[in-house]
C-alpha cells in the first residue's frame, strides 16, 4: 500500500498565508496531479508532502503514519525536479545509482537495480554515457530512473517536462503514463499545463490561491466544473463566457436571455434563480457550431488552420468567443458568422462563480485515465 493523506495542511511564510487547509486523499497506485496557475501553491504543497518544508499546521499521513516530524530521506518518497540536477562527470549508470552507492547498496545489487530500471526507461544503450551527451528527454529519463531505482512507495514529479520542447514534452507524457502503469505505483505530478493533467491524471486537483476548487478525473472536471475557475483552466481552448439574464427557472432546467435576444434553455437546477438573474453562460470552444439559422452572431477576427481543425476567433460587441470548427471551413477573416449549440453541453453560472447543478450525468464523467484506455482498446477491437 501507497496512500497519502492530508488533514487541514496550512502554510505561511511571515504573515502570507500560502496555502490555506488543504484535505486530500491519495489512494494506492493513483497519479494525482496538482494543477493551477503560477503561486497557487502546488510546488509548496509537494514539497511539504517531501519533507523539503515544514507544515505550518496539519498533519501529513504516509501510509498511515503521520510524517510531520520524520525528514525527507526517511519518508520512503523519490522527487523528480524540474532541473535534471545530473553529476556531469558521472556515467549514465552511475547517476542512476548513486544514492544506493551513498546508502551503501552492494555494488551487485545496485547494478540489478539500475540495469532493471534502465530496461523500464529504455536506457540501456546509454548507461556508459555522460549526461552532456545525451538529449533533453533522456536526461529526464535519467532523473527518472535515479527515482525508480530506491523503489519509492511515493513518487513525486515537480513540472519535469517545463524544459523540454514540445515534441518531446509529448512523447514524455507518453512515456509517464506507461511508466505508472508498468510500476503499479503512486505518483503525484506537480504542473501548470491543463493538458498534462488531462492526459495522464487518475485524478486532478485544482488549485488557486493555497485552496482545492476541485478534486476529481480528467472527464469529471471538463463536462462539471464545480465553478468558473475550474471551468475557465480546464480545456484547450478555454471555455468561452458570455453574460446572459434568466427569463425563468423550472424542474426541465434555466430558461436564458442570449446576447442577441433568443432564449435558450440550460438543464440545470435553478433553485434560487429567478427571472431577471444575472448568470454567466459557458460553452466550450468544440461545442460551438457554425450555423446559419444560430441565435448568436459575431464578426470573425482571427482564423488560425491547424489542418483538421481551425479555431475562428469571433467578436461579438467587446467579447471574443473561441470556436473550433472542421479544418476545411470556407470563412474568412471579417466575415460575419452566425451559430448556436447544444443547450445540454452549455454551463450557467452564478454571481460568486459557482456552477448550478446539471440536471444531466454525461456518460463518460466519471472516467478514470486507464478505463478510457480500456474502452478505447475494447472499441478497436
């Protein structure tokens, strides 16, 4: 077993309060990631879970055994930084075993470790080498399996992927996922990139100011936001957000006000909406769709061809709204556009941000990363 619990963590630096009692959960073999803008508070929230700071207050459980006072050697967790942090002088194996040199491994059993870890991390070409002659995904790869080789009961990754380009930051999520489920383990991962989370995550947390806004899967998040944060940084693009009125509320859901005039009608749960509510309305950029007959209208800015898909950015009075349409569209720049979507794939939100209940469970919401790679094999087949 490899579980984390976090009861009412707090931290502060002087009188700043970072992050602000945080409870979590993290279960036997899940990837967790932690995910929010720049000073949410994620890397401080790891590395309290690492030992490398102290809990201002709270307890931190690994295991069952709480570690407040227990350092970061003996807490049985192996990080992953950023920098790759390699000895330039050593060879690939030695850096890979080095800590088990320090912890006075014999020397048998630490090439065992290192040599099964390089097959793991398809590094056995390299292990004579010194890091100046590698790449930047196989210095990472490195980083890796020096984790890997102290059979950790934790691992933790703080944003290894921010220094590589984007090619191989694809090809490491790819290599992540793999690893997590060849090891079986526990893994929490610490980024800013949504997409990241949203591809290799079991579960997210969003974080923004030292507060969870949400816990959940990849599909929980991205079809129900608990609030316009959520909803805001989860999806690429991000979901647009228009201001609309409510006309009224009933058991079949919100009846709108759109720019424009039209009324559209939102399945959610209106308690406590009353005509003439002020709401946000928000729909995703894939979930608008170009239509001659559509109750919004807008100028077109911006196209951006991607070849499969091209991302028309409209303006409509002051806003600008995100919509992904077929690579072939024929629209230009200036043209006017008219289009709608689908009321059941919309959002309402409240004045204090919040989202009104859905009245509709998406089928795949609840979704965890390896049963959408099992239905996606079982859907091959």
């Amino acid at each position: 077993m490899s579980t984390l619990q976090l009861k009412q963590i707090t931290k502060s630096f002087g009188e700043t309060d970072v992050i602000k009692g945080v409870d979590l959960e993290v279960n036997d073999r899940e990837f967790v990631v932690f995910v929010g803008p720049s000073g949410c508070g994620k890397s401080t929230l790891m590395r309290m879970i690492a030992g490398l700071e102290n809990a201002t207050s709270g307890d931190i459980v690994i295991d069952g055994q709480r570690v407040n006072e227990v350092g970061p050697a003996d807490r049985g967790l192996a990080m992953v930084f950023q920098s790759y942090a390699l000895y330039p002088h050593m060879t690939v194996e030695d850096n890979m075993g080095f800590s088990l040199r320090l912890a006075g491994v014999p020397k048998a059993e630490r090439r065992q470790k290192v040599l099964e870890a390089a097959r793991i991390l398809q590094l056995e070409p390299l292990l004579d080498r010194k890091p100046k002659a590698l790449s930047g995904g196989q210095r990472q790869r490195v980083a890796i399996g020096r984790a890997i080789v102290r059979n950790p009961s934790i691992f933790l990754f703080d944003e290894p992927l921010s220094n590589l380009d984007a090619a191989l930051r694809v090809q490491m999520r790819i290599e992540l996922a793999r690893l997590h489920e060849e090891l079986d383990a526990t893994m929490i991962y610490v980024t800013h990139d949504q997409i990241e989370a949203m591809t290799m995550a079991d579960k997210i947390v969003v974080l923004q100011g030292g507060v969870v806004e949400q816990v959940g899967s990849p599909m929980e998040l991205y079809h129900h936001p608990r609030n316009r944060f959520v909803a805001g940084f989860i999806g690429s693009p991000k979901m647009n957000f228009l201001p609309v009125e409510a006309t009224e509320a009933g058991a079949e859901g919100v009846s709108v006000r759109l720019p424009g005039g039209d009324v559209a009608r939102v399945p959610v749960a209106g308690e406590g909406v009353s005509p003439g509510t002020a709401l946000e309305l928000g729909i995703r950029p894939e979930h608008l769709v170009l239509d001659d007959q559509g109750p919004l209208r807008g100028e077109i800015q911006v196209l951006e061809r991607l070849g499969g898909q091209t991302s028309l950015y409209v303006a409509m009075g002051e806003q600008t709204v995100t919509i992904m349409a077929d690579g072939d569209v024929a629209h230009r720049v200036r043209d006017e556009v008219r289009f709608g979507f689908e009321p059941g794939r919309a959002h309402l939100f409240a004045a204090d941000g919040l989202a009104l209940p859905s009245l509709e469970a998406h089928p795949l919401a609840g979704l965890k990363r390896q049963d959408n790679r099992l239905a996606s094999d079982a859907g091959s087949e």
